[in-house]
C-alpha cells in the first residue's frame, strides 16, 4: 500500500458571500485509491476540489495532506496537480514544453527533464506528438497531454475535474479503462470529480455522493449503489423505487404499511418509526403470475413493456396508484408480459430498504 | 422607378446608394489631397503633371525644408515615447484591475473609460493648467506632450488588454500555479505571452493617435521645436499653402494607415476569436 497522498478533510467550508458551496464537510481520501465525488452542479465538489488544489481559500476547516494541514498554502507549494475540466494546455508552447511546464521547478537538470518529459509522453502515449501544438491535437489527445503535464511532477494527489466531460461518448468509455488502469499502476491518489453515476461507479475505489454543499454519504460503489442511506443517494445512483409509508417494529426488520398492504423491510433503518421512505431497485423486484400470494406481493397491471434486448423494462401499475419500474432480465425464465397484462410483484423483504428522513449527520467512510 | 427602388426581393437599393455616397464624400477630399502632393506645380487646386518635387525635390520639400523635417522627426520621437511609457503601464493597470474584485473595482473600471470620452480640449485646458499652475518646473514642451499623449492613450491599452485578458480567463494562471509556478513567472511564462497580440495591436494604437493628436499636442508646446505634423498642418493651411504640406499629411496618413492595418492583423491572426473590444477600439481610431 501507498504510505502517501491521504488526503483528510476536516469541517471544510467555503462560502460566497451569504451562500455556503461547501458546508462544512469531512472527508477522508485513503492513499492511492481512486476517490470520486460525485453529485449534481452546484453541490458543491468542484468548489471541495479547488480548495485541495489550493485556487479556493477555504471559510474554514482543514485540509490535511499527510497530515499537514495545508489550508493557507497557495497552490504553487502544494505536491497535488489538477487535470482541468478544459485541460488548460498553455496554447503558445508545444507538447513538450506544456509538459516540461512544471519541471523547471524541481531543480532537476535539463538532460533529466527532457527524460521525465520523454518518460510521460511514453505513458500516454503521445512520444511522436512532442512538437505539437495543443491545437493541433484531437480532444482525446488533449486530454492526455494535460494528465502527463500533471503526472510528470509525481504529485501525491492527482485531482481531476470532469476530466471527461468534454470528450464523445465512445472516447469516454476507453478513457475510463485507461485511467483506472494508470492510477492503479501509478499507485497515485486520484480525486475525481464527476457528475456521471456511471463514471463514479465503475472506476471509483470510493465515492461520496455530494448534495448541497454537503457529503450525503461515502463508502465503496456497490455500498452507495446497494445500500443507499439517504433518499437523494438513491435516487442519484441509478434508478429506484420509493415507497412511502409508516414503520412499526417487526421482529429484526420493519413492517411497513402502504395503503392497504404491508410490507416487511430488513435493510437500512429499520428501527426508524412514523413516516418512513422505502426504495427497491427494479431489478430487484421479481415479476409472478396474476394471483400468486405471499410476503410482500401485491396484484398490478403492466402499463408499459420496453424491450431492451438483454431485459425488458416495464412500468407496472400496483393497487393504491402507485407506478412501480421494473427490470426483468430477459433469461427465458420470465413469464410473458405485454402492456395489459395482470401480473403480481414480488418484493422480497432483503431487498427493501428503509431510508433515513433526508440528510442525516454526515457520516464518513 | 418607385418599384425598382422598393423591390423587397432585389438588393436594397435606397440603402447601398447611401453607403456609397457616404463613402465617396468621405474619401474622395483625402483622395484629391493626397493626389496634390504629387502635384508638379505650386497650385493645390490645379493639375499641373506628376512630380515627387514636394516630397524629394531640392526646394520647399518634405525631404529638404527644415521646418517640415523637424515636424515630422518630433511627431515620430513623441509617438516612439509614447508608445514606450503607456504600453507597459496600460498592461500593467489591465493586469491589476483584473485581479481586483473588491470594493470600488466597479468605479475604477467605469473611471478608465471616461479619458475616452472626454472632450479633447477640455483635457488639453486641464492639462495646461496643471502643468502651468501645479507643476511648472515640468513647464511646456515634449515632457508635457509625452505626458498628456500618455494620460489620453492609456486608457485604449487598458481596454484592449483587458479585452483579451477576460477571453484568456484564469485558467492559465491557474494551471501554471498549479504545476509550481510563483505568482511572477504566472505573469512571464504564460500571460505575457498570450496577451502579446493585444500588446502589439495597443502599441499600434497608441502610436496612430500619437502621430494625429493634435489638440492636447498643441496645448502643451512649447517653442518651435516641439511643433507637430498635425499643428503645422493647422498653422500654415490658410497661411502659405503649398503642395508639400500635402505631402507632410500623405506621410502621416499612410504611417497611421500601416500601424493600424498591423495591429489589426497582428490581433485577428494571433489573438483568435473574442476579444472584440480590442478590434471595436482599433476600427474607432
């Protein structure tokens, strides 16, 4: 394991004028993992990120890196590179020279910067594209000119801002592969930002699910994928289904009643009571034959049926009003559905989840 | 008639007729001037055949007559000291009220434009009287020329700088901050270099409204020596007119004209797209 590039925030805030970007958040970065914050714009990651690049001063707080706070350093003494949402190559030097940029300040020799330069165009791949001007490069390339710019410094922390953002669709999907691959290579800390679940979810050793200027929750992928503990990271992460209802005890789970029917629900805060949201994902629910009765079934009426290939979503209408998603895998072991059909919908106890009223305390990973 | 002209399918007409009229009353006096100049005869309304004689001929011409050469080496060495002292300092006000976002950044913005619009003779008038009254040991004469063209020009450097310095953005700065550089070598390495389209199109600027002041200029001369193109121009038209003062003008004309078709280039070839202030304030010239 990496013994540098851990990164601890403490109480970090950061406000503009009366409103607070961060408010006051605590995170803590493992070294050499891939930590991603994710959330929608305006929650507040890419304000967290400049203040651990050091172009935001923060209201207040820590930022520890390796346990030095380094809050008040500006950011041309910090031992983190940035790879920009727009990559911010300077346009009047070349390749080389905008990854030579920031050897100048190690006090190394010119024969050992162009080494290190040489080594990181290698990395990328790009050695035949020394003599080019950013403009003359595709987006992709970019992009990879702007990770050997910051890579060539060995920083602790690598800290990337939406870094595929700009990039089309099908250069994303390599380039994610690529960057997970390098940093887990490099063993380099990488902070990511992103508002792309999906992007989160499959590079990300950890992700912190960001919403208002606060962290809703922090924990591995399939953590905040499968165990959501707020209503937003459910909803944020994926597709789901929520049920409101009121909770009561229930042996080691709740009861959980909506309309007429109740549920039993053994996962998340089950020893919630009163008015309580619960969420299913839809490929959790299971479709049975009209009439078939138990736990946790209920009658409804398929509504809509896309066909997807591999599955098929449907929309299913279930007594009380309410419009439940749901995903049946298309493995031949399902029953027939069309549009009209009566089915019931099994909603197994294991899979229900109760949820905490909105934000709870911010609970770090 | 009354169709033609109104046509909504054709060209518009009524329109591009008083463009070009507009354009042919404009130029056609510069172009009968500047024509003159190379007039062989003394007549500046006659034709008399096609001679150099005004501006290289052994009597009278710009090249031999001691008080248009003066004129034309003094408009050149007040530009060249112009352009010295209001560039860097224009680039260096454009960077610092960049970087100033606080109280009162907002009136001194607005207050780097008033020298734009400001009448020339009231600031020649202000000028005169600061130098006659507040500091006389300045007194008249090309340190107050040099002076007064500064305190007008600068403002047009802090425009077109600051032009291109809101299209750069901070990225750059930020980026080279970023990668360990200190707050000067920001400056140095990377937005000295991406403002010089700006820096070379103000200098041109500069330059051109150096060579053609004439209000401010005149104000703050001082003995004959520091007499201008432009204010002999004024003095001798109506006085003793001969066709070498149209030579002078035709010199001054195509300098300005050169400096100014340079800074343009220089802009649209190097800066990119934005920056349109720049070129709007290069056009007004």
């Amino acid at each position: 394991m990496p013994t540098h590039g851990e990164i601890q925030l403490e109480e970090l805030t950061k406000r503009f004028a009366d409103v607070a970007a961060v408010d006051g958040i605590d995170l803590h970065m493992p070294p050499g993992e891939f930590f991603t914050m994710l959330g929608p714009s305006g929650c507040g990651k890419t304000t967290t990120l400049r203040m651990i690049a050091g172009f935001q001063r923060p209201t207040s707080g820590k930022i520890l890196l390796d346990e030095v706070d380094v809050a008040q350093v500006p950011p041309h003494k910090r031992n983190v590179n940035t790879v920009f949402q727009n990559y911010a190559l300077f346009p009047h030097l070349d390749v080389a020279g905008n990854v030579g940029f920031g050897l100048k300040y190690l006090r190394c020799t010119k024969d050992e910067q162009r080494k290190r330069v040489a080594e990181a165009l290698d990395l990328v791949q790009l050695c035949d594209f020394a003599r080019r001007k950013p403009a003359q490069l595709s987006g992709g390339q970019q992009q990879r000119v702007a990770l050997a710019r910051a890579l060539v410094l060995r920083p602790r922390v690598l800290l990337l801002d939406e870094p595929l953002g700009a990039l089309d669709a099908r250069l994303r999907k390599g380039l994610q592969v690529e960057l997970k691959t390098l940093q887990a290579e490099l063993g380099i800390t990488f902070v990511f930002v992103t508002h792309d679940q999906e992007e989160a979810l499959t590079m990300s050793d950890r992700v912190a699910v960001m919403n208002g200027g606060r962290v809703e929750q922090a924990g591995t992928p399939r953590e905040v994928y499968e165990e959501p503990s707020t209503v937003f990271v459910a909803d944020f992460l994926g597709v789901s289904n929520l049920l409101t209802g009121e909770a009561s005890a229930d042996g080691d789970g709740c009861a959980l009643r909506v309309g007429e029917r109740t549920f039993r629900a053994r996962q998340g805060a089950t020893s919630e009571r009163g008015e309580v949201k619960a969420m299913i994902r839809p490929e959790r629910i299971a479709v049975e034959e009209h009439g078939t009765v138990g736990e946790n079934r209920m009658p409804g009426l398929v509504e809509r049926a896309v066909f997807l290939g591999n599955s098929f979503e449907l929309h299913v209408r279930v007594v009380g009003g309410d419009l439940l998603k749901v995903t049946m895998p298309n493995d031949g072991t399902g029953i027939p559905v069309e549009e009209g059909t009566a089915v019931a919908l099994h909603l197994p106890a294991e899979a229900l989840r109760v949820l905490a009223p909105s934000s709870p305390p911010v609970e770090v990973a | 008639m009354i169709a033609w002209l109104r046509n909504p399918w054709g060209r518009p007409r009524a329109l591009a007729f008083v463009t070009g009229a507009y354009i042919i009353w404009s130029i056609v006096p510069v172009g009968i001037a500047i024509l003159f100049a190379f007039n062989a005869g003394r007549s500046r309304t006659t034709w008399q055949g096609f001679s150099f004689r005004w501006f290289t001929g052994s009597t009278g011409s710009v090249f031999h007559d001691p008080a248009l050469q003066s004129a034309l080496k003094h408009t050149l060495l007040l530009a060249a000291i112009t352009v010295v002292i209001a560039v860097p300092l224009g680039v260096t006000l454009a960077l610092g009220l960049q970087r100033w976002r606080g109280r009162g950044s907002g009136s001194v913005n607005t207050m780097m434009l008033l020298p734009l619009v400001t009448p020339e003779i009231v600031m020649g008038v202000a000028l005169l009287l600061l130098f006659l009254k507040v500091f006389p040991s300045i007194g008249l004469g090309t340190k107050a020329q040099a002076i007064g063209q500064v305190t007008f020009t600068l403002s047009y450097v802090v425009v077109i700088v600051r032009g291109r310095l809101v299209s750069i953005g901070r990225e750059y700065e930020e980026a080279a901050a970023d990668l360990g550089a200190p707050p000067h070598d920001q400056i140095l390495r990377v937005l000295l270099p991406l403002l010089a389209p700006a820096i070379v199109a103000s200098a041109a600027v500069v330059f051109a409204l150096s060579i053609d002041d004439f209000v401010v200029t005149q104000y703050l001369s001082g003995d004959a020596s520091t007499t201008t193109v432009p204010m002999l121009l004024y003095a001798t038209a109506r006085g003793a007119p001969s066709p070498a003062l149209n030579a002078i003008a035709t010199i001054a004309l195509l300098i300005t004209l050169a400096t100014l078709a340079l800074a343009f280039f220089v802009y649209k070839r190097f800066a990119g797209g934005g920056g349109d202030a720049a070129v709007a304030a290069i056009m007004e010239v």
